[in-house]
C-alpha cells in the first residue's frame, strides 16, 4: 500500500475513533482504557512479523522482548477489563 | 497444497485484518453501556485473535520458537497481573500496560531500523519516518508510564518534582530528538543517532512525568494512553499493516478524548498541567483566613438519625473513600437506608480517582448498582430536591469557591453541588486542606456538618447507630 492510501485509512479510522468513543459513559472510562491497552498489544504483530526474517542475536533479543510486552498488553488487557466489566450490574 | 498457498495469499491476510480491525470498533461501539460492555470485550479479544493467527499465516514468519517464548514470557506475567491486582490499583496497572504497549513499539522500530542497514542502508523515505516517530513517542510512553507507575505506585513520591528550568530542558530534548530523526530522515545512516534518539527520548519521558503532581494522574495517564495508540499506528505505517494504523489510531482517538475531558474536568489547560506543580503552588486565597471561621461539628448517632429520615441522601465520593478502603462500609450504610425506604444516589465527579472512571469501578466492585452512579450533569439538578448530601473524602471538588471566587485558583471548576441540598455532612479525617491546598467555603456553610475522624470508621459507626434506631 502507498503512503497516502494509509495515511487516508489513519485519518478516518480517527474520525471513527472520535465518534465511537464520545459516547462511551464516564462510567465505563476505566474499563474503556483497559480495554484500549488491549488493543495497543497489537503491536505484538510487528514483533511476529519482523522475527522470522531478523538476524543476529540483538534483534532476536529485542523481538522476543517486544513479543512479551504485546502479549501483556493483550492477554492482561482483556482479562482485567473483563474483570472490571463483570462487576458492573444492575439492582438484583 | 492449494489450502495452503491460499492461507498465505497476501490478500486473504489484508482481508483477515479489516475483519480484526472492523471487530474492534464494534467492541469500542458495545462500550457505551454497561450492559453490552462485557460481550464488546470478547468481540474486541476475538478480533485480537484473528489479527494474531492472520499474521502468523505469512510466509515470511518464522522463528516459532522465539514467538512461542515471547508470548510464554507475556502471559506468564499478564495473566498472573490482571487477575490479582486489586482495584484501587488499577491506575498503576494501566500505566505500566501503557508502557509496555510503548515499549514494545519502541523496541520494534529499533529491531526495523537495525535489518534494514544489515540489509543495506536506510529504509525507504515512507517507511523510515514513521519508524523514527513511533521510536520518539514509544519511548517517551514507556519511560513516562514508569514514573506514572512509580508515583500511583508510591515508590517515587507522589509530589512535583521539578528542575530549574524544566521546561527548557524538556524542549532540548525533544529539539535533539527530532534533530537525529531529520539527520537520519535525510541519508545519515547511523545507529549510534538511532540509539540517541530512544535515550533522548527516554529521559524526556522521565522529564515530562516527574514535575505532575499525584491529582493530575488521571490527564497523565489518559495522554500516554493516546501516545501509545498513535505510536502503534505510526508501527503499522511503517510496517504497512492496516490492523496496526486502525486499532492505534482508535487507541489515540480514545486517550486524546480522555485526556481533554480530564482537563476540562479540572478546569486547567493541558499546557498549564504539564508545566506542573500546582499541588506545589502556595494559594493565598481571599475571603479571609479560615482560622477564625466556627466549623460545625458532629456524631455518628446524629448523623444516623439524619440519613434515616432524610427521603433521598446523596453521597459524593472522593479519593479519599479509596485510600479509607471505606467502598463496601458506604454500599452497607446505603443497604441500611434503602431498607428503611431512603432514596441513595452516588455523585460521581469525572476526576474522582486517580484515572478516568475509577470511582465507578470501585463502588461497582462493592456491589453499588451502576443505575444509583450519577455523572455530574445528571446529579447537579437534583441536589435542591436532596435532604442530605454525604460527602466522603472529597474536598475541592466541592468547593462552591469555583462557583463565585473568581480568583479562587479552582475558579470556574466544574463542582458537585452539594451545597445546595438541604444540609451537608463532610466526612473528613482533619481540617487539612485538599489538594489544590486551597480553603474550603463548603465547611463554613451553617448548613455543613463536619464528622471527623477516617471514612471507614466514622461510616461503620454511623451504620451501627441506624441499626439500633
């Protein structure tokens, strides 16, 4: 993909996120952050991708680092959210 | 055969990422109510999941042992981490994810940059910047998460901590940062400079972090939240990996949204926090000294007898609730009223907590019905129509002063009403002032009573007298 054809995804997919998120409760803006962490270990993608075709053991080092601390961010982020969501009820 | 090359088209990956990406707006869309929040979650970890084996499926990954011990050593401590942390120290929990998101990131666009001169030289122009911007702000997140972990935390102290000439440094740092980043932008190849700018940009995220005080966390942590959103889509940029723009850039919308209601919620400009210090600050206010003002004060039995026969009692919930661990001793003092036909409503101001939404999640987890926790907007008009407002450690959101001082410091602040209910009750441990280190006109009011003493206590004693009414 080209640049401008990314930045075009970038700039709408933060008009979405704008939208999306204005209407979440302050209630919920604690598990809304949580949640986000979650969603930021994404970046445990970049380090799967790059790790199969880097060398050299600083790389494979400061991969497999990257790979642990996305996978924090996504198992932790979606099992404390969960946590937190499942307290949320209602009288009775 | 066939399966399998078709498993590894490129198109089907793209495909299998706008299906991720798609899951996790539907799983911030489910966030708008409590209700739906739970299986919006799931949704958003199913997304997570597709994303994940979608990558695994191209051809050019490998390593599997590697990724195998990366993600053995992330859910050995992430599991353990997310089902024991206790839910006051939920705001330390998201900043340290929050710097690990960054730090990851950070580690990634080094990794990048480093193949690409073995493979030699710089990465192409559209690659290569993105690169250097998610290496800035992915450092600058991972270091400023520390801190804010360190201070909520209470291993560094909660108080500014400032240089002189803070801010001159901080922009020295940041004009090195992005000075290396144009030097390598236009044909430096050095990995000594790349190695500059995460140092630069590490103690700049220490510099930034430091001088806030413990009550402006919650506009920390939401802007390295959006830092490390908008670092991972710059990732994705660079790495050409729509899930990674899509989900980073939402992660950014939401902390710059958080961070700008956080402001506003404190009634101080973004700019303003970041040069810190304001718990520091020495506030002479006007109105007088506060010595020579009579303070009423009270008992437990005579708060009791108020609660049990007032028709609809409001509780305005501080901070100090928390650090008093008094949630469930409230949620029993509301039982108790409730069973004798007593309306009780929670008022919850935004910046009550250390991070966005923090006070609902502790009542919740004291078992507080979501319906009775009311935003402010919703609370403000039914203070008149309220017999008792019960204010349990908290101070300056409270504070008519930001109603009518105009050189009140909180001026202009918004506040819970609380004043304006037919009486007051403040629980508080002293007269000590509140954060801002400002008086309090509230407790002067005739209609305030002062119960002194801490929150659990004075509560549980105020439940026993109900008890024997």
């Amino acid at each position: 993909m080209d640049l401008l054809t990314e930045l075009t995804i970038l700039v709408l997919a933060a008009f979405v996120g704008f939208e999306v998120i204005s209407k979440v409760p302050n209630t919920l803006h604690t598990p809304l952050m949580s949640s986000t962490n979650a969603i930021h270990g994404i970046v445990l993608l970049g380090g799967l991708y790059l790790i199969g075709p880097a060398d050299g053991f600083l790389n494979n080092f400061l991969l497999v680092i990257a790979i642990a601390f996305g996978t924090i961010n996504v198992v932790g982020g979606f099992l404390v959210t969960d946590r937190m969501l499942e307290m949320f009820k209602r009288r009775d | 055969m066939y399966t399998a090359t078709f498993l590894q088209d490129p198109d089907f990956i793209r495909s299998l990422y706008i299906v991720a990406f798609a899951l996790f707006i539907i799983d911030l869309r489910l966030m708008n109510h409590p209700r739906t929040a739970r299986t919006g979650n799931v949704i958003g970890a199913v997304g997570m999941g597709i994303a994940v084996i979608a990558t695994l499926l191209i051809e050019s990954v490998g390593d599997y042992g590697l990724i195998a011990l990366g993600v053995a050593i992330g859910t050995a401590v992430g599991v353990p981490a997310a089902r024991s942390v206790k839910m006051t120290a939920m705001p330390q929990m998201v900043a340290l994810f929050n710097g690990v998101g960054g730090g990851a990131v950070a580690l990634i666009s080094f990794a990048e940059y480093r193949e690409s001169l073995a493979a030699g030289g710089n990465p192409e122009l559209d690659a290569l910047i993105p690169i250097l911007f998610a290496a800035i702000i992915g450092s600058v997140s991972f270091w400023g998460s520390n801190i804010a972990f360190g201070k909520l935390q209470e291993i560094l102290p909660g108080r500014p901590i400032q240089l002189p000439g803070q801010q001159f440094v901080n922009i020295g740092l940041l004009a090195v940062c992005v000075g290396c980043a144009i030097a390598i932008a236009s044909g430096t190849e050095s990995e000594a400079l790349f190695i500059l700018i995460l140092v630069g940009a590490a103690v700049l995220g220490n510099m930034f972090v430091l001088p806030i005080g413990g009550a402006d966390m919650p506009v920390v942590i939401s802007l390295l939240n959006a830092f490390t959103g908008l670092s991972a889509a710059a990732a994705g940029l660079a790495l050409d990996n729509v899930a990674l723009i899509v989900a980073g850039m939402l992660v950014g919308a939401s902390g710059s949204i958080l961070t700008m209601l956080m402001a506003e919620a404190m009634n101080r400009s973004i700019a303003n926090i970041f040069k810190g210090g304001f718990g520091g600050v020495t506030v002479a206010p006007g109105a007088g000294d506060g010595e020579a003002k009579p303070v009423r004060s009270t008992d437990p039995a005579d708060v009791a007898i108020q609660l049990a026969y007032a028709r609809k009692v409001v509780v305005a919930p501080g901070y100090g609730l928390a650090v008093a661990q008094a949630q469930h001793t409230v949620r029993e003092l509301a039982d108790a009223l409730e069973k004798r036909g007593v309306e009780v409503l929670y008022a919850i101001h935004p910046v009550a907590g250390r991070m966005p939404g923090h006070m609902n999640v502790l009542l919740a987890e004291a078992d507080v019905p979501y319906d009775h926790l009311k935003e402010m907007d919703e609370i403000n008009p039914e203070f008149p129509q309220t017999d008792v407002a019960l204010v349990i450690g908290a101070n300056d959101v409270t504070n008519p002063a930001a109603r009518s001082q105009a050189d009140s410091p909180i001026y202009g602040m918004p506040i819970l009403d609380v004043d304006k209910s037919e009486a007051v009750i403040v629980l508080k441990r002293s007269m000590n002032p509140g954060f801002a280190g400002i008086d309090n006109e509230l407790y002067y009011d005739p209609k305030t009573q002062m119960l002194f003493g801490d929150a659990k206590d004075s509560v549980s004693e105020v439940v026993s007298e109900i008890s024997e009414l």
